[in-house]
C-alpha cells in the first residue's frame, strides 16, 4: 500500500488506483492502435501517446486546483466556449462536411468538446447558488433549460449530432441529480418522442441514413450499412479470447473502417476476445464508480453535482460509443475515450478526471474552500 511514509505527501494525497486504472486503459488503446497500424507507432499510436501523457499530466495538475477557484472560473468559462461555438459558425474551419472547428495559430481547437464539462460546471454553479425552496418552481427550470438549449443547438448545427446529444444527456444528468420536479422529465420524454417525426425531417441526408441504417443494417450492407456489418463480424470473430494480439483479420486487411477511431473497440475484441472487452468495460466502470463515490461523499452540493456530472460524462462516452459498435444505436461519431484515436475526446476526459481529482483531494484534506 502506498503511504505518505514511502513518498512525498502531496503525491501520497493523489488517488493512485485511479491513476494506474487510467494508465491501463490508456495503455490499451496504445497497444490497439499499434496493431491497427499493422506493428507501428505511426500514424496512430506515437502521436496518441504524446497527446495522452500530456493531457495526463494537465489531470494532475488540475488536481491541485480549490473548489473555490473552480467555482469563480464556471460562468466565465461557459461564456467563453459559448462564444468560441458562435465564431465557429461565423469562421470556423470545415472539414469532411462540418463546420466544427476554429484555427487558432498552430492549433485547431473543437469547441463542443470544452462544452462538455463546461456544462456540468455551469449547472452545478446554477444549483449550487439556487434557494432550496425555489427548486420546485419555475426559477429551477427555465435558466438551466436556456443554459443547455443554446449550446446544443449551436453544435446540432454544426453539424455534431453526437456532441450535441452528449451535451444534453450530460445536462439532463444534472438537472436530475440537482432535484428538479419528475414532471420536467415525463413531459419532456413525451416531448421528444412526440417531435422525433419533425427532427427526422430536418436532418442531412446522411444522418438520415445512419437512422434507417440503424433499425435495418442489412439494407444497405456494402453501402451505409458497411461500417457497422463489418464491426460486428470483427466483435463476433474474436470469440471468447480472441485471435491473438496483432492477428486481428478484419482491421489488418481494411474491411473494418474507422477501426483507430469509432470502431477502435471492434478492433480490440477481435484481438482479445469477449475476456478483454470485458476486463476493458470493467475497467471504465470502476472509473466511472470513483467518480460517484467522489459525488456521494461531496461536503458541498457544488461538488455533489459537478462530480455527478463529470462521472455521466465519461459514462455517456462509454456507453453510446460501446452500443454504436454493437449495432445497439445509430452510429454517431463518439469516440472510446483514452483508446480511440484522436486529441478531443482525451482532452475532455483528461479535463473531468482533473477536476474530479481536485475535488476528491480536497475531501481527503477537509480544505475545500
């Protein structure tokens, strides 16, 4: 067991399970972009390595960071993301279709990622500074309604239909959590449904497809349907322990597309069987478990919330992207965090687990404020 006694105190403060949890599954993803590149560090591999070890180290330097400062930083922060989303309609780069990013100097910043715990902060700030005898009433509904209705709608015009639906389960996890009255929800179940028909027919061509695609992937098997045929033949070849690391057929021969990125999990199955997709989603869940345990033992409701919400977050990556790989929803472009290739989705979980971490120190500390 590691102790203050065998290393310097602030170290000894940091959640270390944690840590080598999120080291493993990093790892992971390293080893399965490594094959997907057929044995090499390029493309894929090297760059995520660099990207991950230094968002990681952000995470651990965020974990210094007080709750009051967290606090103080939630509303400005929002504004900023909320004005960085307005900009990239008006001078964003475009890129395969969309309109989602904004080129600042040498670097190409995706704003709808920062949302992400931008929204959770913001939420919790609103509750946290709510009365308790307003929660009932419309003062609890209509502000945090306003504060995830305009970003959603910014990045749903991107178009981003999986960002923009990220944002808003990640929101409604919220206001849940936050206490707001069970009608709120019934009526907005009722809602939704009621206004799929007219959300259908204001979608692009190709989110359409990926609709129709997804209640019948046969339709179309070489066509629309190609991606997600082909990553549940590589999930179901693999079997119980798999084909062997670097053996796998349908990612090394191009027949799995996507497979560093959306599809990285099939990837992996293919190669470590039904036991290492299992051992990986165990994984994520006991992250996932820290995270509410940190919301569970919380001495403020700002922390309460903001843990909740940071949890969902990585929860929501996990389970839309695991479900969009198994044909269980539409595919939608949400990436495996810390295994799929690419800097946004590392960056957003690096963020929450470095603003978890801040919190769940400072528990252990008794200095929150």
């Amino acid at each position: 067991m590691i102790t203050s006694a065998i290393i310097p105190q602030p170290l000894a403060r940091l959640p270390w399970r944690l840590i080598f949890m999120v080291i493993g599954i990093g790892l992971m993803g390293l080893l399965t972009l490594y094959s997907s590149a057929g044995g090499s560090m390029r493309p894929w591999a090297l760059k995520q390595s660099i990207i991950f070890a230094g968002f990681f180290t952000v995470a651990l330097s965020m974990s210094w960071v007080k709750e009051s400062t967290i606090k103080a930083v939630s509303f400005p922060l929002y504004a900023v993301i909320l004005i960085m989303l307005i900009l990239v309609e008006m001078l964003g780069f475009v890129g395969k279709g969309a309109q989602r990013w904004l080129d600042v100097g040498p670097i190409r910043l995706q704003p709808s990622e920062f949302m992400k715990p931008a929204i959770v902060l913001v939420l919790a700030r609103f509750y946290d500074l709510l009365p308790p005898n307003a929660l009932r009433t419309s003062r609890a509904i209509w502000p945090a309604a306003l504060l995830l209705g305009l970003p959603f709608l910014l990045i749903l015009v991107q178009p981003d239909m999986g960002t923009a639906l990220m944002v808003i389960f990640i929101g409604i996890t919220v206001i849940f959590i936050a206490g707001a009255p069970m009608w709120l929800f019934v009526g907005g179940g009722a809602a939704v449904a009621a206004g799929l028909p007219l959300a259908y027919a204001f979608m692009h061509d190709y989110q359409r497809r990926r609709v129709l695609i997804f209640l019948d992937p046969e339709a179309d098997p070489l066509g629309a349907g190609y991606h997600i045929t082909q990553s549940k033949i590589a999930i179901g070849s693999g079997g119980l322990f798999g084909k062997g690391y670097l053996q796998g057929s349908q990612s090394h021969l191009d027949y799995l597309p996507e497979g560093h990125t959306d599809f990285v999990f099939a990837t992996m199955v293919e190669e470590w069987g039904l036991v290492g997709g299992a051992l990986l989603i165990l994984a994520f869940a006991a992250v996932i478990r820290w995270g509410m345990r940190v919301s569970i033992n919380a001495r403020t409701r700002f922390a309460q919330l903001t843990a909740a919400g940071l949890s969902a977050t990585i929860f929501f990556y996990v389970a839309i992207n695991l479900m969009m790989v198994m044909g269980l929803a539409p595919v939608v472009g949400v990436p495996l965090p810390l295994v799929s290739f690419g800097g946004s989705a590392v960056m957003t979980i690096m963020l929450s687990l470095g603003l978890l971490m801040a919190l769940e120190r400072q528990q252990r500390t008794g200095s929150s404020l």
